[in-house]
C-alpha cells in the first residue's frame, strides 16, 4: 500500500519489519525454537506483539544476574483477546490452570478489559496458546500496529440497550481482525499458506503506522474512558431505544515528560451514525490512520497526531470520502461518572451481578487474601459469566438469586466479603504493571499502591472524605497505561520514587489534568496535597469533585484546558 504521507524522512524500522515479515510471520517460529536462549530477535520481538506477546524479564533480577555474568531471567507476558471484557465460567477455568501450568501464576486484569499472564518461559508459550484456543480464547491483535482489544461497558444486562451495544463492540472487533493465518500456523500447527494466497483488506502488508484503540460508551457511565480511544463509539439513546453513536476519534495518552510534542489528547467528536454504520465508519477512520499516519517516527504515529497536525475538519471530510457516506451532527450527551458499581445490582432481565473490587486487577493467592482460589470456586459454581471492568475491577454477572447466597458464602470463607467496603479513594484507584515485569518502567507502580492509598487514605479519613470518590491512578512511566492524565490525582513516574503530579482532571473523563509538580516523592505529594484536601473538604461547592475543585482553585487560570463540553456540531 502506498502512503500518501508526504514525506522524504526514512520510515522507523519497525515498518521494514512488517514489510519483511510475510504477514506477521518473520524469525517468529525459529526463535522460539531456539532453546539457547530464553530471549528472541529484534524483528521477532516487535512481531510478537501482534500476536499478543512481549518478551520482557524480571527486572528484580538484572544486577545479580550481571554479575553472575549470566543471561537476563527472560520470559513472555501474553494479552489475550477479550472484546468488552467478557469470558465464561469455563473460561475462567482454563485461564485459571493454564496461570497455574505455565505462567507466573498470577492473571492479571487490565485496564482495556482483559486478561496478561506474566513470567511464561518461552516453551510454554506455545501449550498456553493452544490451551487458550481449546476455550476458544486466542491473542490476536492483542498488542501491535493494529485495532486492540474492544472496550464496552462491563455490564450488559443492567440495561438491554447495553447487549446491542457490547453486540457492535464484538462486531467491529471481529470485522477489524487481521486476516494473516500466522498465528495459527505458529502456534496452532495450522498448515503453512503458500505465499501470496493471503492478504490484509484492511491494513495492507504493513498493518498501522501505531496501535490503534476503540471502545464504546452508554452515557451517563464512561466506564470506558471513551476520550482516551483512538475511535469512540458514544451510543445515543432516543425513546428508550438504541438510536445510533456520536463517533469521536484522536484521543490518546502516552507522552514523554518534557517534551512538548507528546502529549495527552482527549478526542474530538465527529459527527453521528446509526448503528448499521459501525464498521463503515471505524473502516474509514483506521484506513485514514493507515494511510497518513507518521510512519516516520514512533512517537508521532498515532492518530491524534494526525489529527491535531491536519485538524477535524480535514479528517472528516477524508472519513466521509471513504466511507460514502456523510456523519449526521453530533447529538447531545452527558457523563456523570467513571466509576463501577460494587456489590449487588439486579439486571434488567432479574438476574443479579456483583462488582467485586480487585486491587491493580491482581488475581493471585497470598495470605489473608486468597483472590485466585476464590474466583475458581466462584467459576465452578458459576452459570452466569465474567465481564473484566475498564477499572480493573470484576463483575460476576447473569447471577439467579439461587446462585446469589452461594457466591456470598464463597466470598465470606475466604475473607474477601469487605473488600467492596473500601475507601471509595481505594475502589477507584487504577495502578499499571510496571515493575518488575515492564520494560519501559521508571517507578514502580502496581506494587507501590498499597503503600500510596494508606497514606492517602489518612489524608482523607482526617478531612471526612473517607466516601468521597476521588480518582486516583498511578503510573510507572508516562505512557499512562492506567490512564493517570483522566484522574483527579494522577502520579506518573519519572525515575525511582519520584513522580509527576497531575491534578485538576474532571471525575466523568471529560477533562484532563494537568502538571502540578514535575518530581515529587510519594511523601511530598502526600505534603503538598494535605492542605488542598483540608480546604476542599471546607470549600467546595454542592457537587464540586475534587478535580474540578483544584481545577478553579489550584492550578493557574491561565492555563489551556483540553475539556470536552457539549459535543461540537458535526460541519
Ligand atoms: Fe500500555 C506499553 C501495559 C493500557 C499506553 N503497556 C505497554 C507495555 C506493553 C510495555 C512495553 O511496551 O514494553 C506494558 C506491559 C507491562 C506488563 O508488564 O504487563 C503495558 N498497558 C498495559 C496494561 C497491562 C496496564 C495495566 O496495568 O492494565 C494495559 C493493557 C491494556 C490492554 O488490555 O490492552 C495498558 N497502555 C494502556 C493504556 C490505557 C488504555 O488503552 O485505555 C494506555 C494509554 C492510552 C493510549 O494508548 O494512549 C497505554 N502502553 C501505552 C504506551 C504509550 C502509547 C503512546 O501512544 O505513546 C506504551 C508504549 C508504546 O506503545 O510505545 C505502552
Ligand atoms: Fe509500563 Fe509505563 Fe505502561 Fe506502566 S505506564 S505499564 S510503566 S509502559
């Protein structure tokens, strides 16, 4: 495929990769095969993302193993591919023994609604994958230049709109799937397709210039982040009934601390369409992306780039072109909240569902708090399903009030029946992997958290805000993987022990924060924040959230706000 990027810069590398790759396939199955060493090649180490794969190792253990003169303790994180977050009982099983067979053996919830195994070597990569396809559960396009995994509110039967709504997630991640047989024949022992029988209609040979993100909302919740996406899909309700999406497109996180050309975007809105137009239109958002996103350098690839380099206007009329068709003016929406409903809620349909707070999604058995043997016997018993929160949060859902007393007295044995009665600071709170696993980790993040929300939580118990929702998201590094530039209190690590601070973000995800400190300690942070918190708990307005409180009071009024309002009349 041809860019029509003007450009005379050389293409980055990872674009010769894809080129020389047979369609995903590369030095993939040699290295693998390659038992000398845990590690993989360059080239087979940027393929494996579309696969799903990272090879990354314990980072606990580089200096001793340096000094021993010995090799880095490699092994893979896999990302499975869960579109809306939703797995069965028997799935859950299978995840849950394919952990404990060939992986860390925690599971790990992320903050895009799916399930990453850590610490699997690199024989074993293989049996988990055709484990996973057994439960008709596969990786592809988990990671990579490519749609990822789907977001859709975590909850479907609450409402029935929100079935049709997870109904067009799944079908646009389906429709958006590559087409290569390379993962089946790498790791399913598919026969080989001769050359040229394959192609990409889609993508084209060489796939996105970057990730690309889509996810969908069912206003007033934006469980989903939905302006963080690449492509949003914001379902319009009209007499009860699902009346079509606001689209919205150029929303991303990642950045670089101080430097001015990476930066943070909440997406624009783009007009509207009804339902039967999903495909169509995310068809000619990504192909737009495809086409004219910055092949020449990785931290300029991404769509809002494109966007905010060529403006709205350009980009819609070029969507338009592509999918014959013109967007509708946006329709009117409004947010209320970002946050999951914990504990027991009824379905439309009279079932039940339980939201079950899960500390950084961290599914693993210590003393005390025996999360992974509680889940299984919860599976075991289970008729309902899963369905994996934007927040890394459970909900056990689809449950019959027979089932209901049986998932309580699982839940009480094992002592995790208060788990929902947290700080509502500590249910909100969002933390990345990072350490010791993450390669592109400054601080450390996940196992950091504990320790940041005590002190938090002191904080607020001695203001009277101990059931006030304040977000707060910790991140080890500035990619922002659990999304920390949407939270009231965003912390993003800069080196060990120290962080970013971000403050002043709106509690629906409509606003993003902004910088308050460029390199604080958690206990500075903890200091500087104290006062703000008092005088909050005193000052604020009825209804004023914390972000919108340091927003009027804190930060500097000169400062550019990017904040999303009533949505912008499509031209
Ligand atoms: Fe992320 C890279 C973990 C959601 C922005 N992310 C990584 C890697 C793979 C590190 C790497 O490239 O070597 C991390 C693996 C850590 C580990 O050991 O598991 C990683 N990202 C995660 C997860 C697991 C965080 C979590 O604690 O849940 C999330 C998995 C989501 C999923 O299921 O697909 C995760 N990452 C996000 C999000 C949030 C979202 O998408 O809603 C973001 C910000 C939104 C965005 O994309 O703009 C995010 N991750 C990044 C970036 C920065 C991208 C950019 O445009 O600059 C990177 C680095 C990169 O791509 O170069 C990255
Ligand atoms: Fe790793 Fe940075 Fe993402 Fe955290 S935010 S998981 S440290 S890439």
């Amino acid at each position: 495929m041809s860019s029509e990027t003007a450009t005379t810069k050389p293409l980055v590398a990872n674009e010769g990769i894809k080129t020389a790759s047979h369609l995903l396939r590369g030095p993939i199955a040699a290295d693998m095969a390659d038992t000398s060493t845990g590690a993989v090649s360059e080239d087979t180490n940027q393929l494996l993302k579309f696969h799903g794969l990272y090879s990354q190792d314990d980072r606990d253990q580089r200096i001793a193993l340096k000094k021993a003169g010995q090799e880095k303790a490699y092994s893979f994180m896999l990302r499975v591919r869960l579109p809306g977050g939703k797995a069965t009982p028997a799935q859950w099983i299978v995840l849950d023994n394919l952990a404990n067979q060939f992986a860390s053996p925690s599971l790990r919830l992320t903050t895009r609604q799916t399930f990453q195994f850590h610490g699997i070597l690199k024989g074993n990569v293989k049996p988990l994958v055709q484990g996973m396809h057994q439960a008709l559960l596969d990786s592809i396009a988990a990671c990579g230049d490519v749609n990822r995994n789907v977001m859709a509110p975590p909850n479907p039967e609450q409402d029935p709109i929100l079935e049709q709504v997870y109904a067009d997630a799944r079908g646009w991640s389906e429709f958006a799937l590559p087409k290569t047989r390379a993962y089946h024949e790498i790791w399913l022992d598919d026969e080989l397709v001769a050359g040229g029988e394959e192609n990409e209609p889609l993508y084209g040979p060489t796939y996105l210039p970057r990730k690309f993100k889509a996810g969908f909302a069912l206003p007033p919740r934006n469980d989903v982040d939905i302006f963080s996406q690449d492509l949003g899909y914001i379902a319009i309700v009209e007499d009860g009934k699902l009346a079509g999406y606001n689209v919205i497109v150029g929303g991303g996180l990642g950045m670089n601390h101080g430097n001015a050309e990476t930066f943070a975007r909440l997406a624009d809105v783009l007009g509207f369409i009804t339902p039967d137009q999903v495909n169509a239109i995310g068809a000619a958002v990504l192909t737009t992306q495809r086409d004219f996103g910055d092949r020449t350098n990785r931290k300029h690839a991404r769509l809002k780039y494109t966007i905010a380099d060529r403006g709205i206007d350009w980009f819609r009329g070029e969507v338009e072109r592509r999918a014959g068709f013109t967007l509708q003016p946006a329709r009117p929406f409004t947010f209320t909240t970002i946050e999951d409903p914990h504990g027991w809620h009824q379905n439309a349909d009279g079932t039940w569902f339980y939201g079950l707070h899960i500390l950084s999604g961290r599914i693993k058995d210590v003393d005390g708090w025996p999360m992974k043997t509680a889940l299984r016997e919860i599976a075991e018993i289970h008729t309902g399903d899963f369905r994996l929160t934007p927040s890394q949060n459970l909900t056990i859902s689809g449950v019959t009030a027979e089932e209901k007393p049986k998932i309580d007295a699982i839940l009480a044995k094992h002592g995790l029946d208060k788990e929902n009665e947290r700080s509502r600071l500590r249910l909100n709170a969002l933390s990345c992997v990072a350490l010791p696993t993450c390669g592109l980790a400054l601080a450390e993040s996940e196992r950091a958290l504990p320790d940041i929300l005590e002190k938090f939580e002191t904080v607020l118990d001695d203001a009277g805000l101990r059931d006030d929702a304040i977000s707060l998201r910790v991140t080890g590094c500035p990619n922002g993987c659990a999304r920390p530039y949407l939270a009231e209190i965003g912390l993003v690590g800069r080196a060990p022990n120290k962080y970013a601070l971000f403050l002043g973000a709106r509690y629906d995800g409509t606003r993003l924060n902004r910088l308050f400190a460029p390199s604080v300690t958690i206990d500075d942070a903890v200091t500087l924040l104290t006062p703000i918190i008092k005088r909050y708990a005193l000052e604020r307005q009825p209804g004023e959230g914390f972000g919108d409180y340091c927003d009027r009071t804190v930060l500097p009024a000169d400062a550019t706000l990017h904040s999303v309002g009533t949505p912008a009349p499509a031209a």
